[in-house]
C-alpha cells in the first residue's frame, strides 16, 4: 500500500532530575553539596532514506517517543542523557508543524531535528557559590518537546504522466522503465503513483505515472486531486491522450477537461513544460482523429504514439531528454507558494490574565518552564523560585491586574494561593 500522508505525534525524552546530597565523611565537618545533575532527554530526527517510498510503517506508530534522561546522583553523579530516535522516512517527504513547514528532505542521510529532548535539572553541586555554600535547590527535569506532526510525500520525478483514465500511463511507464504496474481497460486501475527510472541512450530521469483525473476532480471526483500534489514537484508533464477517444467524447475535448482540472488546481502546474501525446495510433483508423486534434492544438507540436507496439516512444523520450536539459530547475513561484514564510512573533516573559473572579492566570514559556523545573518541597528551591519570579515583574503585575490576599494564580498545571 502507498500511504503518502500521514500525522504522528512526537514526544521528545524528558531531562534527569537534580540531585540534591552532601558529602558525608568520616572526619571531614562540612563536606559540600555533591548532587549532580540530571542527564538531557532524548532528541527525535527524521531522516532522508533512499529505500524508502511510503510512510505506511509509521501509519501504524502513530506516536513516537524518545528516552528519558536519567536522574543525576551524589557523588556528582551525573546522569545518563537519553537515547535520541531517528525515524526514517522516503525521500521527498515535507515535514509540517502546525501548518508551518519545518522541512523538506530531499538528501538521502538528511537528518531534521524535530523535537528537543528536555534539559537535566542542575543538582546542588551547580548551585554552590562563595556566599552559598551548602544549597538545598536542585531542580527538576525539563520536559522534552513534544508536537504533532504532519508528513507528506511529495515525488521528485522529473516527468510526470497525467491524463484520463484509460489512456494508456501505465503501459507506457512499463514499456520505459522497469516498474510493472497494473493495466487494465477500465478506469481508475492505477490507485497511487508509480515511480519509475527510465535509462534514454544512458540518460536517466525518473517518471511518475499519476492516477487518472476526470472532470470535476476539483470538486473531488474519482480520486480528486489525492495525487496532483506530486505533480507540483515534475518539471515536465506528458499529457497522455487516447485517439479514440474516452467516456463518449472526442480526443481534443477530453485534453481540454484535464487541462482545465489542472488548472484548477494550481495556477503554477500550467506553467510547467506539457508535452502532449496522442497514444494507442496503432488502433485502426486513426487517422482521421489525429489530423482532427492537431487542427484544433495548432499552436503545439503532438507526438504520436503506441504504447503497447512501441511506435514513436523515442522521438518521445529525446523530447523529454531534451526539455529535462534545460537549465531551469524550478518555478521559483511555486516554490515559494508551496513553503510559507515562517512568522515571528514576540513573547513577553509572561502574560497574566483573570481567569474569572480570584483567579489569576499567567502564562509564557519561561514561568512556565521554570516552575515545572522547581522542586516545591524544598524551602530553599521554593525561595529561589519566588525571587525569579519577583525580578521578572510578576508580583508587581499581579497587584496591578487587582490581585488580592487568598487569590489563586495558575501556572501550567500548578496552582498557588497568593499571600500578601
Ligand atoms: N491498442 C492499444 N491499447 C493500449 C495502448 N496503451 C494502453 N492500452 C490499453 O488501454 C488500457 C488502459 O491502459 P492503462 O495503461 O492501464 O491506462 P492508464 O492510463 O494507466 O489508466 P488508469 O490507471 O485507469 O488511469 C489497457 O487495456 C491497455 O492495454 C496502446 O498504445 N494501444
Ligand atoms: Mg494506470
């Protein structure tokens, strides 16, 4: 099966926590703070892999999680970071975050970082200065990133063969290249695309044979525009076309509905390069039908072919020998309609606002982030916790925004009762 979308979610390995210890010996009065700290969390990365064509493995792992850390010990002990995960994917596959596109892996051993394990909580030992010898604070791990993601194949392949159902795609990347896929006199025979390398007088260049479109594929017909998204991505299209005609109607105005479907689907695909192919001329009585299509297609040149007995496929393939040769390598506006500009936005350090009456909500990723990391049931960690909190301006905001003796402010998912 291709599958050729696909949404995981990812969990990047949480930080080790700190550790909080003395050092006891024998005869020696004050020994140190010795806890070491917690090792980093686990990194997740997707990586480029040639052998693969389908993301159908990671369809049935829909959620990936890296290794945790390991909590740090005395002794200055540190602890272990975890392991990172790489997940392998097929070459041409786009990475999106939240609509965003974080990457486009197109180099075989390409490696994304695409969430970051958590960092190890600090122990004591980190927090011993001149003035502060024997500290109580460590802290917590950080938790390790973690988000939704969503990849998509999309083929490189230098060509593409589009057309209607029927027309004949399939035989004619059988008869090119060494893939087999089905054929067959009915519609929709082919469900994905096929990829195939086509070797022209030691010339290579990858084709792709694309389902069939029909009319109304815009509004979701037949299998829609579900492939046409790996059309963005060819630099040359050939339009296949059946001399005999297809569903009731004439060669030229079936090459029409297609043309006006791809169209629909993007103002860009019209621009590529359309190389345009009458097929099955070894039908008899042809004739009359090709002479009637280049009489209305005046303005471009029509190869004529057969799919089946082999009949003008070279003229073909120097054709897409030669359009491939050309220096443009890609349409710099599709480029940038198909990968947006990423924002950025400014974030204050924290942002209060009043949930209803009492209750005060801050949020931003560094209180957030900070009281995760705190370990409450120690005094001393608690009091370092609050002066961060009062440098940052919180207290002064919170007296602002009207807070009150016994009110409750939110932090992630802590709560606390504000004393005066
Ligand atoms: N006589 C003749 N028949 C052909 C030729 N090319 C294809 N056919 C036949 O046309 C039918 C459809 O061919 P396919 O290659 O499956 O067509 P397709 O465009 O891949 O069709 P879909 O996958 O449904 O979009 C099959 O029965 C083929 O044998 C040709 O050049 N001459
Ligand atoms: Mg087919």
């Amino acid at each position: 099966m291709f599958i050729d979308k696909i949404d995981v979610f990812l969990v990047a390995g949480r930080g080790g926590d700190g550790c909080i210890s003395f050092r006891r010996e024998k005869y020696v009065p004050y020994g140190g703070p010795n806890g070491g700290n917690g090792g980093n969390g686990g990194n997740i990365y997707f990586e480029g892999d040639s052998c693969k064509t389908t993301l159908l493995d990671l369809s049935y792992m829909p959620k990936f999680k890296a290794e945790d850390g390991e909590n740090g010990l005395s002794s200055n002990k540190f602890g272990k970071s975890g392991q990172d995960l790489v997940i392998k994917i097929p070459l041409g596959t786009l990475v999106f975050k939240k609509g965003e596109l974080l990457a486009d892996v197109k180099i075989a051993g390409e490696r994304v970082l695409v969430v970051k394990g958590g960092r190890g909580g600090r122990g004591n030992a980190s927090f011993k200065t001149s003035n502060h010898t024997a500290p109580r604070i460590a802290e917590k791990g950080e938790r390790g990133e973690s988000a939704e993601i969503n990849l998509e194949i999309r083929l490189i392949a230098d060509v593409s063969f589009v057309g209607l159902p029927n027309a004949g795609k399939s035989t004619l990347i059988s008869q090119v290249s060494a893939v087999k896929p089905k054929i067959a006199s009915y519609p929709f025979t082919t469900l994905y695309p096929n990829l195939g390398v086509v070797n022209y007088k030691g010339k290579h260049f990858v084709a792709a044979d694309i389902p069939g479109i029909i009319e109304g594929a815009h509004k979701g017909k037949g299998l829609g525009f579900e492939f046409l998204r790996h059309i963005q991505r060819t630099r040359v299209l050939v339009h296949l076309i059946d001399i005999n005609g297809f569903d009731g109607k004439e060669p030229y105005e079936n090459y029409k509905i297609v043309n006006n479907e791809l169209k629909k689907y993007s103002k860009y695909i019209v621009k590529k390069h359309v190389i345009v192919v009458l097929n099955k001329i070894d039908f008899s009585q042809t004739q009359k039908n090709i002479k009637k299509f280049k009489k209305c297609l005046k303005t471009q040149k029509v190869f004529e072919i057969s799919a089946i007995t082999g009949e003008g496929i070279d003229a073909l393939l120097k054709e897409i020998v030669k359009e491939l040769e050309n220096p443009i390598i890609f349409n710099q506006e599709e480029e940038i309609e198909i990968i947006p500009v990423k924002k950025y936005t400014y974030e204050p350090e924290f942002k209060v606002s009043v949930v209803k009456n009492g209750v005060f909500e801050v949020m931003g990723s560094k209180v957030e982030k900070l009281t995760e990391m705190t370990k409450f049931s120690e005094d001393e960690a608690l009091r370092r916790y609050q002066n961060i909190l009062k440098k940052m301006g919180l207290e002064i905001e919170l007296k602002k925004m009207g807070i009150k003796h016994g009110d409750i402010v939110r932090i992630g998912d802590f709560e606390f009762t504000f004393k005066k």
